[in-house]
C-alpha cells in the first residue's frame, strides 16, 4: 500500500530521498579523482542549466508593457528625481539661513562647498 501524501511516513520517506540525492550529488562534485576519468571538474545539472539559460535569454524575450514602463519609471526615475529635489530644498533651505544671520559664520559646516 502507498502511503498517501500528507502521512508522517511519506513525508519521512521524501526526505531521506532528498538526503540521499543530497549526499550523491555533494560526493560527485567533491570527487577529488574525477580529473582521471577525463569527465573534469564540470557536473551538468539541467536545473541550473535550464535557470542560466533563463539569465542569459531573458532580455530576448522581454516585451515592454505598461506595467514594466511603470515600474522602470518608479524604481529608477523617481528615486533619482526625489533626492535631487531633497538636495534643492536643502541647500536652499542653509543659504536662506546663512542669508538672514540664523546661522553665525563660525558656526558654519561649509558640507556643500
């Protein structure tokens, strides 16, 4: 009888398959004499195959949607245009003040000389 998916048991049985395929695949890419066997210091594995492909082909099959305009938009132009308007005002804000005598001359950082 097969041991339905959620039992105690099952769940022990995938586990010990995962720590066995685990354990073989830590003792093939630690092999120091695999070099003799002229198979070198490479273990092609298809998951990371598959995922590197992915990585490198991702920008074929990119297609621009509103959605990526926006947060291409969000995430680089809002950012960079927020801390320059920071930078505006706050430079604006210490000139104002060393203008009207708020702030003495010798008290002074000079931090945007």
């Amino acid at each position: 009888m097969a041991a339905d998916s959620g039992s105690p048991d099952a769940v022990q049985q995938r586990a010990a398959l995962r720590k066995a395929i685990k354990r073989e695949f830590q003792k093939q890419i630690h092999n120091p004499h695999r070099h003799g066997s002229g198979e070198g210091g490479h273990l092609f594995d298809p998951a990371v195959q598959r995922f590197m492909s992915m990585k490198v082909t991702s920008t074929d099959y990119f297609k621009a949607t509103p959605r990526t305009s926006l947060l291409g938009f969000v995430l680089a132009v809002v950012p960079f245009a927020g801390y320059c308007w920071w930078l505006k005002t706050d430079r604006e804000k210490f000139e104002q003040k060393c203008r009207t005598g708020q702030i003495a001359y010798a008290d002074r950082e000079f931090k945007f000389v």
